[in-house]
C-alpha cells in the first residue's frame, strides 16, 4: 500500500508534517520509475532507427544471376522466365516456388496464396496491380522454401515419398 493510497481516509485536520517523510520517498520512487521509463523510450527509439535503417538497406540489395544458373527446384534455366533469388543463393522459377508452397505450406498458406492471385488477376487499374503484386511477393517471397522456416518444420517429414522405402528404415 502507498501513502498515496491513504492521504484521502486522512481527516481534514490532520497535519502532513508526520508524514513528509513517506511523501519524499514515495515521489522519489516515481523520479526513478520515470527515469528508467524515459531510458526504455530511448532504448527503443534507438532501436527503431537501426530497424529502418536495415529496412532502407534491403531496399537497396541486390544478386548477380550467371547466364547459365537453374530454378533450385526444377533444375531448368533460371532466365527463361519470372524467378526469385533469396539471400541464401538459392533462385526459383516463380511457378515452381508457388507450387513448392502449395504443396508443402499449411492449409492456410494455400488459402493465401489463392487469395493473392485472385487479388493479382482482379487487379485494374496500375496502382491497384502494383500493390497485389507486392502483396503476392511479400506472401511467396517471404523466405527461401530451402532454408526458410518451411523446411526446418517440416524436418520430421522423410526425404523420399515412396512409402516402401520408408518402411526399410524403420527399426
């Protein structure tokens, strides 16, 4: 309990002097709260800057593509047709990626997919296109289908899909 919870059940008569004490450190206490409260802002300020300075760096990133490079997934040249090329190297033909997605992302994933094209194919006017199509690639183009967070959940899932050869590994 504070003394500040108290001071309003306090008589009106009552002198304060006895308790001028209690009232000092209970307004130093809110000094220091305030103290540390205003170092987490700056903190967190600071911080802010360094993410969007990062964000402005992203902008401006970019990969060198060999004439000769192939989708990661199909194995076919990569420049024959629309790609994708992650931080990690990996590069995907743009279909193929969708259909890796489909395949192993969740049932929600597929549904966001389906909705993004729907949206992409709708889409009029340039601006309304411009703003699917960053939509498309921020839901397919999110991380590496390789190395992303897709594959390291899906670890416990077996390398082959032939289920004979599944049952000689079992002990």
């Amino acid at each position: 309990m504070k003394i500040e919870d108290l001071v309003p059940l306090f008589p009106d008569f009552m002198a304060i002097d006895d308790f001028k004490e209690h009232i000092c450190d209970a307004l130093e206490d809110y000094s220091r709260q305030v103290d540390r409260l205003k170092h987490q802002m700056d903190d967190s300020a600071r911080s802010g800057q360094s993410i969007q300075s990062s964000i402005a760096d992203l902008n401006s990133r970019y990969a060198v593509i060999q004439a000769g490079e192939s989708c990661s997934i199909c194995g076919y040249p990569l420049l024959t047709r629309q790609f994708y090329v992650f931080p990690c190297r990996h590069a995907f033909h743009a279909d193929c990626l969708v259909n890796k997605l489909k395949e192993e992302g969740g049932v929600v994933l597929k549904k966001r997919i389906a909705e993004v094209q729907g949206e992409l194919g709708r889409s009029g006017s340039d601006e309304t296109r411009k703003r699917a199509m960053e939509e498309f690639d921020a839901v397919v183009a999110g991380e590496c289908v390789l190395c992303g967070d897709l594959m390291v959940k899906s670890v416990d899932v077996g390398f082959t899909g032939d289920r004979n050869e599944l049952d000689g590994w079992r002990i």
